[in-house]
C-alpha cells in the first residue's frame, strides 16, 4: 500500500489548472476516500509565467516534459496538452517507463488509440480517458462498468458544447448562425478558430470512441460521416419548430445486421425527447442496451471545473488499482484486445432516415409538380409539405418532410433537383430521427 501516489501533469492551460485547483481544494476529501494522498509532484508547461489563478510551488513547474516522463518517482501522468504531437510521443514514451496515463485527447484516441492501448497492455499500465468524451459525464465508466453486461444497440450523443450553444440561442433568440458564432467567441465559449466544433470533427473523435466501446469494433476516424452545422439556417430552425422538431448537431451509431452506422450531422429530433431539453453547453449521451434499455447520461460537457472533475476521477480510480495490485484491472477498450473485432461501417448511401428539404424556387405555378415528380421518380414519398409565405420577390420556400427514404435515392433526386430552371439555390437538406429507440 502507497500512502502517497505521485502525479505529472503535461500541459498547464485551463483544465491542467482546474485539476490543480481541484486536488487543492478537494485533496482532504480524496485522501479519505482513497485511503492514501494524491500528491501532484511536476507540472510541465511551455508557459510557466503566466498567472493561472492558482497557487503553485515554483519548484513543480518545468518546461522540459522529460522531467515528468522518465522521472522515477511519479505513478501516473496527466496529458493535457492536447493534439496529436508530441502528445502520442510524450505518451507512449511515459508508458514505456511503466507509467498510467489520464488524458481527456479524444483527438489523440481516435486516431493513435490503437497503437497506445497496445502499449499500455504490453507494459502493464493503464490508460483512462473519462473527460475525453462529455466533459464531466461519467460515459465511459458507464460503459466499461456499470452497463457492460449488456449489448448495446444504438448510441445518440450531443457531444460538443460550443455547437450546442449557437443551436440553442439560434432557436431560443431567432438569431443567424454568424451572428450567434461571433457571439460565442467573445464569450469565449468558442475558439478563435472553431473549425473542429462548428464542423462536427470533435464530435466525430468523441463518436468513434463510443462506438469503439459500446461495439467492440475498430473505427477508422476518416469512415465517420462528418457534417457540421454552419450551413443551418434561422429559416430551418424556425421550420423544424413548426413541424414539432428541434435541430441538434447528433452523433449517431446503430448496430443493425452486423454493421455499423456512424455519423455525425445536424439533425432534428422530436421536440417532446428528452435530448431536445438539451441546452446551452450541456453534453448528454443516450445509449440502448438489450437488457438495461434506454439510459441518457447529461451534465456539462466542457470546461474547467466539470472536466478536471472526470480528470481526477480516473486519476483515482488509478491510485486504487495501484494499491490494490489489480491495476489494470479493465481493458482499455471495454473488451479484451484479441476480443475486438473489425465490422463494417455503412456507407452513407446505405442509411435510410427521414428527412427534411428547404427548397427556394421561382414564383410561378407547377414548380411543386416538377419537384415531387423528381422525388418520386426516385422513390421517395412526401410525408407533409408547407409553402410559407415568401419575404423576397420573385422566389417562395417550399419545405418538404419524407418518409423514411434511402440516403443514396435522396442525394441522386436532390442532385436532379438543383438542375431544375425553376429552383434558384442548391436545397436544405437536415435528416431527421423519429425514433431513438
């Protein structure tokens, strides 16, 4: 039994400090639950001037990484700095020393997670990753604990915050997507840069994650779909309500014949559905298993404090693992490595959803006729139309919702469509998902 497990931390920006602020402020309680003392021995930065808010001895600080990679006396490390190097190297060099590793790179995983969980498993140490997915919801805990007797069935995850937070004030407030997009970067909810939020890359990392978890398949990160929300209007939000629906940027992976969906997309939901509450930058993360049914977890999926909590959580269950002399005592992925297998992904043009189409047509009788004609033509059956009121001359939306219709039938008709003299811009297309079950 350790009385003290000594802790690195790579990367000292904002969760890095919320880490140190929570073992600060929370050492006492997590020494009394963990029976020993969580003691943070170096902290690796390239910037170690710059005031956190946080009291730290100057001694634990250092700009060499080395410092907390090969040093003898530190247990676990904490990498924090994100990307995909050095942080793959700065990891797999400290699970060569024998060490465990807590990170919250959902980037890193989804592309490297192969080679490091390999790693880990040949030097006896474990990788724990909790705040890589939803921030402070304990989803893979979830999944590798609690629900893992069961096989799951579907996932429905609402997994980045800044994307939530433009939808939500899109619909509550009637705003333009650039509108409510420079708002959150003052606000700092988004980067400077947000490509990966507001295109949906960080929702795919975290997807191929839960699908790699609750199926026991390898993922290729470049076979999720990926569709972002920055082409999704105050026009479709505001015809999504009409229609009793809300748009929320989804993850979405079924397991249906052996295969796998998965894919990530702005979609519109029952707003009656509990995931449809979903607001501002809360995460949450449906799941289905055969046995326990449907169970959403929800909370924050970002930040500071909410991610140190999940951060330091593993951080714990590692210090009990090392003291019980059961560490590892999980499989990184949930399942054994020689138990994982490889299945198919569906293509795109295999899925079959319902969906929405916002076309803009010149204003003069027939158009509808040659639309729906085109549709049909292709299989696909109008499930209810409106024909709002038109602000601009000479063109009128016609808002079109299907039935359940195949996706490679839906872009050929769409494709077919855009050519038509009478419609004036390519259509709107968002899919929709009726049935979460």
């Amino acid at each position: 039994m350790k009385p003290v497990i000594n802790v690195g931390l790579l990367g000292f920006g904002t969760i890095g400090t919320g880490v140190v602020k929570l073992l600060q402020n929370n050492g006492n309680l997590i020494e009394r639950r963990l029976g020993a003392k969580l003691q943070l021995k170096r902290i690796a930065d390239l910037d170690i001037t710059t005031d956190r808010g946080v009291q730290v001895d100057p001694a634990l600080l250092t700009t060499d990484a080395a410092q907390v990679l090969d040093a003898p006396d530190i247990d676990l490390v904490i990498e924090l700095i994100g990307g995909y190097e050095p942080a793959r190297s700065f990891v797999l060099r400290a699970i060569g020393n024998g060490k465990h590793i807590v990170t919250a790179n959902k980037a890193l995983l989804a592309l490297h997670g192969e080679e490091i969980f390999a790693a880990a498993a040949k030097n006896g140490v474990e990788v724990m990753f909790e705040a890589a997915v939803g921030g402070g919801i304990p989803i893979i805990s979830s999944i590798k604990e609690n629900l893992c007797a069961n096989n799951f069935h579907n996932i429905f995850g609402i997994l980045n915050g800044t994307c939530n937070y433009i939808l939500t004030r899109m619909t509550n407030e009637g705003l333009d997507f650039a509108e409510v997009l420079k708002a959150a970067q003052d606000a700092g909810y988004a980067e400077a840069d947000p490509t990966f939020d507001i295109e949906g890359v960080d929702t795919a990392h975290k997807l191929a994650l839960l699908i790699s978890l609750c199926f026991g398949t390898k993922v290729p990160f470049d076979q999720v779909y990926t569709e972002g929300i920055s082409k999704v209007s105050s026009l479709d939000i505001q015809y999504a309500r009409q229609f009793g629906f809300q748009i929320k940027l989804l993850a979405i992976s079924k397991l249906t014949n052996g295969a796998i969906e998965a894919r990530v997309h702005p979609t519109m939901i029952p707003e009656h559905y509990p995931l449809a509450d979903v607001a501002g930058a809360f995460n949450a993360v449906r799941v289905t298993g055969d046995f326990v049914g449907p169970v959403m977890l929800y909370g924050l999926g970002a930040g500071m404090e909410a991610t140190a909590s999940a951060v330091v959580g593993d951080c714990i269950a590692l210090a009990r693992n090392i003291n019980s002399g059961t560490s590892p005592r999980t499989p990184g992925m949930a399942y054994q490595p020689e138990a994982i297998e490889t299945l198919p992904i569906k293509s795109m043009d295999e899925v079959v959803s319902q969906y929405y189409m916002r076309f803009t047509t010149v204003d003069q009788p027939g158009v509808l006729a040659k639309i729906s004609g085109v549709l049909g033509a292709h299989q696909i059956s109008i499930a209810s139309m409106v024909q709002p009121e038109s602000h601009d001359v000479g063109s009128v939306p016609i808002v079109i919702m299907t039935h359940v219709s195949q996706e490679k039938n839906v872009r050929a008709a769409l494709a077919e469509v855009d050519q038509l003299d009478v419609v004036l811009e390519p259509t709107h297309l968002i899919r929709i998902e009726n049935d979460l079950d």
